[in-house]
C-alpha cells in the first residue's frame, strides 16, 4: 500500500457499522491492525433478557481485560477519545429485540446499560414486526410502533438491515429520526432475501441515514467467488443511487464463529428455522478477509478515484453523523 | 325451575369452555351449584414461561385445598370421573403462547403440567401469528406452523377466539386435528373484532370443531342489556349456520376480576395497547350472570323447543368429542 492510503486511512475516523464475531483479545488486536476506531458489536441475537445481560457481563470483563486495545462508546465524544488513545471505540447494539421480551421498559434498562444499536427484527417475526425470510410480509405491530418511539426518545439508532420490507418501510415512516441499514447491499445488484430494493435504501437516504455496504459473500454478485474489487462496485452502486453521505461499511464478519453457531442463528426458536442456504463454507472477498485488512479499503476507495473527503464520509464520517443526530437527546 | 328441565341438567355432562374468573374456593362452589362437570380454566394470557408455572403452582394448591370440589382433567375418562364424583374437572388452558417464549420444547414441558388448551394468540401479534386486535392482519409464521404440528402431536386442543382472521383460516388449515372457537360469537350477530365470520365459523365446524357462544356483553348483540334469552338466539344462529354437533358454550366469565385486572390484559406488553372499548361496568345477561346459572341454560334450551340430545351435545357433548380426538395420541 502506498504512503498515501497509508497516511489518509490513519487519519481518517474507521468505523463498522457491524461486526458479529467469535469475540476475543485476538479479534481486539485484528480490529487495532486495521486501524478501526468503533465497530458495532453484535451481543444479542435470539437471546432473550436475562441471557443478553450475561452477554453484557462478558464485555464488561474485556473492557477490564483489554482496555489497552478497546473501550466502551456511550456518546461520539467517545468516538473521538478513541482515535486519539489508539483504541477501538465498542459499541454495543442487537440484531433483534427478543432481548427486551414483551417489555418496552427494558428498552430504558438496555441503553442504561451501553446498548446504542438495536435491530428491530432477526431472520423472522417477533413482537415487533416481520424479518426478511419470514412466510409473510406485514409492517410494524402496535407494540413495534411504541419500540420505535422509546427508541427515538432515548437515542437508540434503528437498524433495518435484517427487517421484513414492509416493516422496514413502516419503521421509516415512524421514526422521528434517521435510520440504518448496517449491514445490506442492494437487491437490484444481488437478489438476496436479505438485501435492500432500491425503494427502501433511497428511503433510508431521504430520512438521513446510512446504509452500510456489506462483504458477507452471499449478499455479494459473486458470492464466495467476489473480491475487495466486486466490493467497491457495490460502494459505487450505492454511492450513484443515494449519495456519498449516505454509504457506510458494515462487514458483518463472522470471525472464528463456529458451523455451531451458524446453525443456531439460522434455525433460531424453531426446529426447521428459515429457509436460508448460505452455501458453506463462507469464503470472505480477496482483499478484505478480515477486520484487520481495512486498510486495504480505503487503498481501493482511492485507487477507484474516490475524493479523500468522500472516503472519510463513507468509512466513518456518515454513520458517525447519524450517531450524533440519533444519540443525542 | 321444572322438574324435567333440573333432572336433564344433573344428568348431563356439562362442560363451560372458558372461563377466566379471580379463583377461589367460592367460584369453586358456585361451578359446583351450577352443576359444571368440567370448565377450561385459562391459567396464562400475558404471562411467560416464569410466570405461568408459579400460576400453575397455584392450581396445585387449590387442588389439594378444595378437593371436595374440583379435580384435575388429564384426559376424557377424568370427565366422566369427575361427574360420577360430583366435582368440577378443571382443564387448564392458556389463551395466548407467550408461556412458552421462543421454545418449542416448552410445549412439551406444559402439556406435562396438564395444560390441554392453548389460544394461539391473545389480542395483539405474538410469535406465532396475530391477534384480532392487531394493526393488520396476517397469517401463521413458520414458527406458528411448528406450534400447531407440536401441538397436534402431543395432544392440545387449538384455541382460535381472540386469533385474527388470517391466522385463524392459516390455522385451521394448518392442523390435523379439529379446531375450537372456545368463546366466540358470529360477527354477523353483532359486529365486534372478537367475534367471527361466518367462513371461519363454518370453517372450525367442517374441521370437526366446536364453537362455544359466549355470554361476554360486549360480543352480544344487546350489549350490557342482553338476557339469557338472547344468548340463546347466538346458540340459535350457530346451531342453524354449522349444526347442532358444533356448537357449544363457552361463558368466558370473569367472576370477581377486579377493573385493574382488565386494563393489564387489555394494555398488555405496551403502554397504549390495543384499541378495545369494554364499555365497563359490564353486565352479565340477566338470567346467566354467574357460572352458578348454568341450570338456567338447560331450561331455557328445553322451553326453546331443543331436544334432549341436541341440548346434551351443546351443554358438553360436542367439545367432549372434540377432546377425545385431540387429546388421543
């Protein structure tokens, strides 16, 4: 890599809008290699309350344990202290909202307790709405429609990455404010139940939020096949249909995560679970095969002849825009 | 009350399929004085899995404390049983599937503990589809699908009452086994969300299933000013729509409930919950105010002209058959 890239992707806020690994002092190392000062990690998918805060317990012990390499983001100040301490910037979100059960009180419990992210649905329905491979498509439920008013007023950003389109499209509607998709690509590029129709991603965009371009190969044209390359073409793709201030990146790398675990979050509460072939093993794009390899990101970005401004917007700058406009009270 | 109507009712096996009164002792010795054989008791509407055993415990109490007056139905012969013993059998119920949360499992834990009747949903969208009260209407999810093929198995009555229309046709379809509105009246009776229409009446009936008349005021045509009197023209209109082998009763009392107990299960999870005006103070027909009333209904099908059989049928007849083939491994 060029002195350049080098120089430019040092200076420059890195965020990941998600990552959902196999957490551990080795990831932590990973993320500081690649230069990320926050990342969006995942500590509950279908876990219901009390197992979400046995996942919240566990970050406590790494941020005593690694507070050389990581350290918990509450507010975007934290963002900043951060890059300036060379540490990665934890901020905690769900992809579901199974961890609040069937009460809206929680919600206040969980941001008390760091969590700045939250998913409204998994793979399938819940209380709140419909996932994308869910049998139906239907919108918000009432009590979806309290979650995304509790969730403006306390400052949680509203992710639709996972989300059933109608739900989706309901949930843009009914937010006072802006909304992301972390992690999808558009569907028009790849058509893939878990990517974004064009409707929705410039709905997204017109609210003022970020849609985070993913590498997680089955979202990808080329599938396991795709390389940092096929990658950018996305960002492209995005950047010409709804603007540079609103693409982002969100890996959603899986590192070190087991078949195991593949196997629980696709089956879920069910015995068959959604119909969801994700063609194992999974093969990260050349190029970009680890959270330690965001460097070469910004190397392509400039490579492709991306203005220094736009890069920094894209890796960071736009979701940390969003972040202040939802977290602020 | 005659002679005749009085020596028919203490001869029949008389079953309510729903009530959900405060329990006590009291409400024990009146389904004695009322001469019920058998009631469905709901012992879970909002509650989860927790929640809903500490309820279950209770009943363990209460069977131990009163049982000179009632005693556990496991299965049809404890009917019969009950009736040679003059005791009221107890069939507990859920009238919702938040019990068992997002586990499939905790299906074969309840039907372990006795439970023999579950409502797929409540008023409002839960995991498995949505109720009559939700914003919109949708079918069974891939995990209702599951339910209702766990269910069947293992031998539990399915409870479509307060199930929204979707889910209810999704529902009858979906199972083996025939199928129950335990306490609902035609909509085009009396045009409230709780009641049903005519294709999901007929529906539950060409399943093989029953559909109890319930005598809850808001779901009469005469409101607060019904008497017994017309809820026999319900039992009239049912008997004519779907025949005399489908229908039956179901009072859904709410004996000694006080106002603070119908605002949680009405707001339920949200703050606002769904939109259902009660109209209180409500007012029990005049005629069948209490489940001690129930000779009243005998006599009152008898001056309507109903045979002998046809009232035994309604009185039990019909949803005893129904038990025996649900609940028959």
């Amino acid at each position: 890599m060029d002195q350049n890239a080098k120089d430019l992707h040092e200076s420059t806020i890195v965020i990941d809008c998600l990552e959902i690994s196999n957490w551990s002092e080795e990831i932590f190392k990973k993320m500081r290699l690649g230069g990320l000062t926050a990342v969006n990690c995942t500590c509950s998918i279908l876990e219901n309350f009390r197992q979400t805060v046995k996942n919240i317990v566990w970050w406590h012990g790494a941020f005593d344990n690694c507070s050389d390499l990581i350290m918990p983001v509450h507010e975007v100040p934290d963002i900043r202290e951060a890059k300036k301490l060379n540490k990665t910037g934890i901020i905690l979100g769900f992809q579901n909202t199974s961890a609040i059960e069937d009460n809206l009180d929680l919600l206040t419990i969980f941001h008390g307790l760091g969590i700045r992210v939250i998913q409204l649905t998994y793979m399938e329905g819940n209380l709140i709405g419909q996932g994308c491979l869910e049998r139906f498509d239907a919108g918000l439920t009432s009590f979806g429609l309290e979650v995304i008013e509790e969730m403006n007023r306390l400052g949680i950003l509203i992710d639709l990455s996972h989300v059933g389109h109608r739900t989706t499209m309901d949930a843009i509607e009914a937010s006072q404010k802006p909304v992301a998709f972390t992690h999808a690509n558009p569907k028009s590029l790849c058509d893939h139940p878990r990517n974004k129709p064009d409707e929705a991603l410039m709905a997204v965009a017109e609210k003022g939020g970020v849609v985070g371009a993913t590498i997680f190969p089955p979202f990808l044209p080329a599938g396991n096949k795709s390389t940092l390359n096929d990658f950018i073409d996305v960002i492209d793709y995005l950047a010409d249909m709804i603007g540079y201030d609103h693409v982002a990146v969100g890996t959603d790398f899986t590192e070190g995560q087991p078949k195991e675990w593949f196997d629980w979050i696709l089956t879920g509460k069910s015995k068959k679970g959604p119909a969801l072939n994700l063609n194992h093993p999974l093969k990260n794009p050349e190029g970009i095969e680890s959270t330690a390899d965001f460097p070469n990101l910004t190397s392509a970005l400039l490579n492709r002849g991306y203005s220094e401004l736009n890069i920094q917007k894209i890796m960071g700058g736009n979701i940390m825009r969003v972040l202040s406009e939802v977290w602020e009270k």
